[in-house]
C-alpha cells in the first residue's frame, strides 16, 4: 500500500507540474489573444484565425479548471485512504494486543509474535532479536500453547478471524 500512495504522490506532482505548464501556455495565449484584437480592431470581426485562436485559449483554460478538479480530487481521496490505513493499523494493533493479553504472552512473545505475524521466518526474528533460533523456535511454541492452537498459520487464522468478527460488529 505504500507503493500505492507514493506513486498516488508522484502522479500528482506531474499533474501539478503539467498544469503548471499549461497556466503558462494558457497566459501566453489570452495575453496574445487579447493583443491580436487590439491589432485588428473593429475588423477582429472577419479574421477566422482570431476565433480559431480564441477558441482554442478558452478550451486551454477550461481544461486546467477540469484538471485542477480533479487534481483535487485525486489529493482528498488520497488524504482520506491514508486516514483509513492508519484507522485500520490501529484497530489490528489494538486487536493483536487484546489477544496478546489474552492469552497472556510475556513482552518477548508478544514481540515474537508480532514478528511471525509480519511473515518474519524463524531465521529472521532470531537476527532481528539477536537470539538463537532455538529460543525462537520455544517462544513460537509457548505462543502456540498459549493461543491454543498448533502453528503459525493457526495463529495468523485465529487473528483473521477475530478482525473479521470486530470489523462485522462495527459495521
């Protein structure tokens, strides 16, 4: 999901920076424009290229004002998905520490844990904690006794269903 939001980032500053562009464009024109029928004066009325140019500034300009809603749009709903990301962090994070506490695992379990739960092998979490991989593997076992089940797939399963069951009681 982040890649997802700082590429939603990146979409925006070349959005940003192509409107950008255009306002300049869209000045150029509207100022030429307007120069253009100074010139001409009361004739402007029979140069075809004067309303060809007009009408090709006004649909300049009308197209940043599209643009720039929508650019709008695109940062609010963005603002809103990173709002709801970080709700919904916080609600599986209040979960996993219920049934932490639940089950009663001792502050390194709960860090074991956590781990395990991010997908960490048991490889990993003994070089992340700088233990050995059998003091992992025997707080993976305490996790498992404790919670009650017999791996850690069991384990993510059991905490699936506890997000399911709040996030339908929300609802």
């Amino acid at each position: 999901m982040v890649f997802s939001i700082r590429t939603t980032r990146q979409k925006a500053i070349a959005l940003i920076t192509l409107m950008g562009a255009q306002v300049f464009c869209a000045v150029f024109f509207v100022l030429d424009v307007l120069a253009d029928y100074l010139e001409a004066g009361a004739e402007a009325a029979y140069h075809l290229h004067l309303y060809v140019e007009t009408l090709a500034t006004v649909s300049l300009v009308l197209a940043i004002a599209v643009e720039g809603r929508f650019l709008l749009a695109m940062l609010r709903r963005q603002v809103h998905l990173e709002e709801s990301l970080n709700q919904a962090r916080s609600a599986v994070q209040d979960i996993m520490e219920d049934r932490f506490s639940e089950w009663g695992l001792t502050p390194s379990e709960q860090d074991i844990a956590t781990f395990l739960i991010k997908g960490f092998t048991t490889a990993e979490i003994a070089e992340l904690r700088g233990s050995a991989e059998g003091t992992i593997k025997t707080h993976l076992n305490a996790i498992y006794r404790k919670a009650g089940v017999r791996n850690r797939t069991e384990v993510l399963s059991l905490l699936l269903d506890c997000i399911m069951v709040t996030e339908h009681k929300d609802a």
